[in-house]
C-alpha cells in the first residue's frame, strides 16, 4: 500500500534549512546511506515525489545534473524550467487534488514529500500524511525554514543512531483539531498568500 512519506533531516531546533535556504550545515555531517533509516532503502521503496519550489531550486544549484528517476511534482508559482528527459511536473494546484495523480505515478510503491515543511504541513492539512521520518542533526541553527510549521501528532514508531545522526519514525496521528475545523480559512489564507509549496 502507498504512505506519503515526508522524509528529511532537521537541525537540533527544528530547522530543516537556513534562512537563506542553505544545506551547508546538513552536508558536512557523517552519516551512513546503507545504514539505519538510511536513504539507500528509503528511496528503493519510492514511486513518486513531491517537492516544493524552493528545495527544488536548492537542489538544482547545488546538484546540475540531478535528475530524479521518479515522476515528480513540483508545487511552484514561479517560473519553472525541468531538467532534461526528467519526468518533472510544476503544479500550482492544492496538494488534495493532485495526491491521487501522484499515488497512482507511484505504483504501488510510496510517495515522499521532499521539503519544504510547509508543503509537508499542507498534505497533513488534509490528512494525507502516513510518516515522518526524521534524521536530527547534532547543530542548531537559530532560526530558518522550520520542519513542520503546523500542530501535528505523531507516534514515534522507531529510533536508531545512524553516524552523527538520530533518526526517529513517526506515524502520523491526527492533524490539529482546529486545522479540521477550520479547513475553509485554512486553504483561503494560503490562497491569499499565494503559497503553494515552499
């Protein structure tokens, strides 16, 4: 069965990425791919991708040639310019209507929200969120983009060590009563904000 994953690595205060979106203190740090809650085996059981605007710029500065081996949806505004022969979408749509279009891309495998944590929050908004899978890096950061901006209950459901890092796996519980009850103001904030992704 296919979970939506937002699978990521967060500062010791809960910054997923500096104020001017930087990974530099996320690269330095040791840690084993093959090993514990490791990305070798995260991403063997991927089918598809979500990525909001900025961690896509981020990783198209910083990586030239990367190009995903999965259909992957980015949620932008902005001008959008996919990397050659990738089968890479910009979607300006809300995440509810376009998470069908991406279980099915999937494949029976899951579904991994890439960053940033609003986009995370956006898909827990509608009760769309299976896991979050947390690598926590010993820096912190004092400020940036947060890991997840919204009132989410989890279940831790494992723990490991994994070089410099402790990774935790969380099942998503619930989404914060007030964002249920109050989905309509929800989505018209974020429309008056033109914030699709982040």
């Amino acid at each position: 069965m296919t979970r939506t994953v937002y699978y990521t690595a967060t500062s010791l205060d809960g910054f997923i990425a500096t104020t001017d979106h930087s990974l530099d203190w996320l690269l330095s740090r040791d840690s084993d791919a093959a090993g514990p809650m490791g990305y070798d085996a995260f991403i063997a059981g991927v089918g598809a991708m979500a990525m909001g605007g900025n961690t896509h710029r981020w990783v198209r500065e910083h990586e030239p040639d990367w190009s995903p081996e999965r259909p992957t949806w980015v949620f932008t505004r902005r001008e959008f310019s996919p990397p050659p022969g990738a089968d890479v979408r910009a979607t300006a749509d809300d995440v509810g209507r376009v998470h069908a279009e991406m279980v099915r891309a999937a494949g029976g495998k899951d579904v991994w929200v890439v960053g940033g944590g609003d986009l995370a929050g956006q898909f827990a908004d509608r009760g769309l969120l299976d896991e979050v899978v947390v690598s926590i890096a010993p820096v912190t950061l004092g400020g940036g983009a947060p890991l997840l901006p919204r009132r989410v209950e989890l279940e831790v459901v494992e723990s490991a060590r994994n070089g410099e890092f402790v990774c935790v796996r969380y099942a998503v519980r619930a989404v914060k009563a007030w964002a249920e009850d109050h989905m309509d103001d929800v989505l018209a904030h974020r429309s008056a904000h033109d914030r699709p992704g982040a």
